[in-house]
C-alpha cells in the first residue's frame, strides 16, 4: 500500500472524524443563527427607517399641498410656474417628485410630468431611476376641493445606504462575539471526546492475555456511562465464555488422555505378553473395548454440545406419546437395575409435539444420574402430569425423585455446568464424563421447557423437566 502524504492524512482524519463533523455542525448552527439574527435586526431596523421616511415625506407634500390654493386644473403646468412653488422647491430640494392625476387617470400637474408613466396598479410600488430607489405611493386626496390622486415618490436610496451600514456594523459585532463562541465550541470537543478516547486506548489493549480488562466509568453521568456499562457487561460475558472455552477444551482433553492412556498400555502389553498369555489378552481386548465405547460416548456427547454451541443443530420434532416413552424407558431401567425401588406415578396419556429421540435422551440422563446417586435400597419414583403454571399455555411435568445423597448448595450451582462433577461422583465407580446434565439442560431448553432442581444434602433430590403442551 501506498504511504499516504501528511497532508491526506489530516484529510483523512478530518473527514472520519466525529469530533470535527459535531464542531462544524454546531458552528454551522451558530453562524446560521447568527446571520438569521443579524439580517432580521437589519430588515426591523430598515423597514422602519423607510417607513419613517414615506411617512414623513407624505406628510410634508400634504401640509404643503393645504396651505397652497393657487392651483388651477384645467392647465398642465411645468415645474416652473406658480402653481404650487414650495412644493416644486420641496420635491427638488429631496429628490421627490409629485404627480397629480384627476379621477379619470389624466395627469393634471407635476413637478416631473415626465415620470407619470411609472404610475402604480397598485397603492405601493418599488422603482429605480437614475441610480436612485424610490418608493412610490398612491393616494387618493381632495386637491383645492378636486377629488384628485396623487403619486407620491420617496428616494430611499439613503436609507438603504443607511441599512446598508448599520447592516456592516451588526455584522461586525456579531461576528466578534462569535470568534470566542467558535472558540469554545472547537475547544470543549476535545473535553467532550477525551472520555471515548480513553475508551478506544482502554479496547485497544484487551487482547486475549488480559480479557479482564475493564473501561472506567467512575465519574461519569452521561449516555458514555451507559455505553461503557454495556461495554463491560459484554465482555463480562465474553471473558466468561472465554474461560469456560478453554475450560472445556482442557477438560475434554482431560477426559480423553485417561482412555487414550489406557488403550496405549493395554496395546503394550499386548505386544509384549500377550500373544502367549490368553489372560492377558482377554483382559487387554476386554479394556480396550470398555474404553472404546466410553470414548465413543464421549465424543458423541461433545460432537452434540459443539453442534449446538454452532447453532447447526436441529431438533427433529414429530407428535409422539410421552406417557408411553416413559413406561418404556421405566421398563428398561428395571431390566438392566434391581438393586433399586423404582416406582412410577403415570395414569393418564400424554402426547407432546418434540424430539422423541432427544427427549429420551434427556430423561434416560436424569434417570442414570438418580440410579449413580441412590445407594442399593433406595427409591426412584416418576411421575407425568400436567399443570397449570401459565394463563395460556399449560405444562407438561416429568418428576424424577430419589433418595439419594443429595446435593448442597455450591453443586446446585453447577450441576449443568459441563465436566462438573461433585467431588463423591469422580470415583471410578461412579463413572461419567460430567456432561450428561448439561446436554439434558440443552434439549430441554431448546423445546422451549425449563429444567428445576430440588435437593438437599442426605435428602436426595428431585428433578423436574417442564415442557409447554402447545409445544
């Protein structure tokens, strides 16, 4: 890539920069306002002025037009004549001619006869001649008893110099109180943005050595503060999922390396013994297949968690009979255990819209947990009924019991967190991976259900799979 020149990065940097954009759209706002101000003072100031001079004007031509009666109407008289002298001084001396017209529109005197051709449509009307601006004013009036009108021409062209002037000077003053505005505006900008700058350096340097990282929101009482809340909040959650990653990846590794382990020593043995020893060989292929299958189970169980952490999984959902998927999984579990009471509580058919598979699944977990848990003696009891926990959709309930061992409080925080177990559960003889609860939280969840535990230390516990019947 091509270095860019000092001068496109100043360019660069100034058209992506917030901070430049807001200070040129607020000293932009001010000017406007500025100049809407300056221009509205001026039109006040300057329609006023030319007011004051019409009106005054007008009056003047009227005063002098009562005390003067030497008129005559039946000639047109130039400017030179007696008819009306202080008028024809007047006009002269302020540059504003008078024509009188009689009602049928015929000029009957005037100081600039000539100019009787501009005569308005109109009462008011603007008008330039020769470099100067006039305001031109019709009325109608009684002249020596004559019902007559009169056109009246005001030279405003001092006024409009006059405006012209004070115009500069508002501008002047405006614009001197503006600076230190513009000023201020461009400075505070860099008050306003030091917070987000602190923000950006604080980002820059999380990296995945230091996701504890946090931006530091002490003081602040603006929409900042929310945005470094909500920043915060969401690598709390990031840093969590992080840490269970590696926890998970640790784990599994964790889980695998024991069988792998095994497999390798067995396959050495082999090698050595047992060619001539058919004990020993029957024990190596006997452990080797045993770790087969729990390696099997294992990534079976990791491939599913991984395909949903992925959002690829999808549940296959057809309408099935609930009542007679439990009475065949209660079945199953005496067959294969009869060092346990298990009982059941199912007297009435239940049908559910979900993954029978996956439902099995999640059940078939709760179940091997109470069989893992309950010493030989105690009772396992299921039950399925419906009840109702919202206005408009009711609950389907699986209720699975023991009279187990129990938990306390600190496992019932983590009994769903995957490759947890407790520390009674990590011997040999009880067996498993950790992961079972966690994947039956997962199915349960994904039909839209909820999963509740009960349990006490010494107690036993009691798991209750909720699934809305309207699925």
């Amino acid at each position: 890539m091509k270095n860019k020149s000092p001068v496109q990065i100043i360019k660069d940097k100034i058209e992506f920069s917030i901070r430049f954009k807001l200070s040129v759209k607020i000293i932009r706002m001010l000017v406007t306002t500025l100049l809407t101000a300056g221009i509205g003072i001026s039109m006040v100031f300057g329609i006023f002025d030319i007011k004051e001079s019409v009106d005054h004007n007008y009056q003047q031509v009227f005063t002098i037009l009562n005390q003067e009666n030497t008129f005559s109407p039946n000639a047109l008289l130039s400017p030179g004549e007696k008819n009306y002298p202080e008028l024809t001084n007047y006009a002269a001396q302020n540059n504003s001619p008078v024509l009188i017209f009689d009602r049928a529109g015929n000029l009957i005197w005037g100081t600039q006869p000539e100019w009787a051709k501009f005569k308005p449509n109109s009462r008011f009307r603007f008008m330039r001649q020769d470099k100067s601006i006039f305001f031109v004013q019709k009325q109608e009036a009684l002249v020596t008893g004559i019902s007559a009108e009169l056109l009246i021409f005001t030279d405003i062209s001092p006024n409009l110099a006059a405006i012209f002037k004070f115009s500069k000077i508002i501008f002047i003053i405006l614009a001197v109180l503006a600076l230190p505005a513009i000023i201020s505006i461009i400075q505070s900008g860099k008050g306003i943005f030091r917070p987000i700058r602190d923000m950006t350096k604080t980002v820059k340097h999380i990296s995945e050595e230091n996701l504890n990282l946090r931006l530091n929101v002490s003081g602040s009482q603006d929409e900042l503060k929310e945005l470094a809340l909500t920043f915060n909040e969401m690598m709390n959650r990031i840093e969590d999922n992080y840490n269970r990653q590696k926890q998970f990846v640790s784990d599994a590794s964790h889980e695998l390396r024991t069988p792998i382990a095994v497999i390798q020593g067995y396959a050495v043995m082999l090698s050595r013994w047992g060619k001539d020893d058919p004990e020993v060989l029957q024990e190596s292929i006997s452990a080797i297949k045993n770790e087969a299958e729990n390696m099997n189970e294992l990534i079976d169980k990791l491939l599913f968690l991984a395909r949903h952490d992925n959002s690829t999984f999808v549940f296959e959902k057809e309408e099935f009979s609930l009542t007679e998927m439990l009475l065949d999984i209660i079945k199953e579990t005496q067959i294969i255990d009869s060092i346990h009471n298990i009982n059941y509580d199912i007297n009435q058919e239940i049908s559910l819209f979900a993954d029978k598979n996956r439902m099995k699944q999640a059940v078939r977990v709760l179940m091997d947990n109470a069989l893992k848990y309950t010493p030989p003696g105690g009772e396992i009891k299921i039950s399925l009924e419906k009840v109702d926990l919202e206005k408009d959709n009711n609950y389907i309930a699986i209720n699975i019991k023991d009279s187990g061992i129990g938990m306390s409080e600190e496992e019932l925080r983590h009994i769903f967190d995957r490759f947890y177990r407790a520390d009674i559960s990590r011997t040999k003889e009880k067996g498993g991976h950790g992961l079972g609860l966690a994947i039956a939280k997962i199915i349960v969840l994904g039909h839209q259900g909820k999963i509740k535990v009960r349990s006490k230390k010494g107690a036993g516990s009691e798991f209750i799979i909720l699934l809305p019947e309207k699925g």
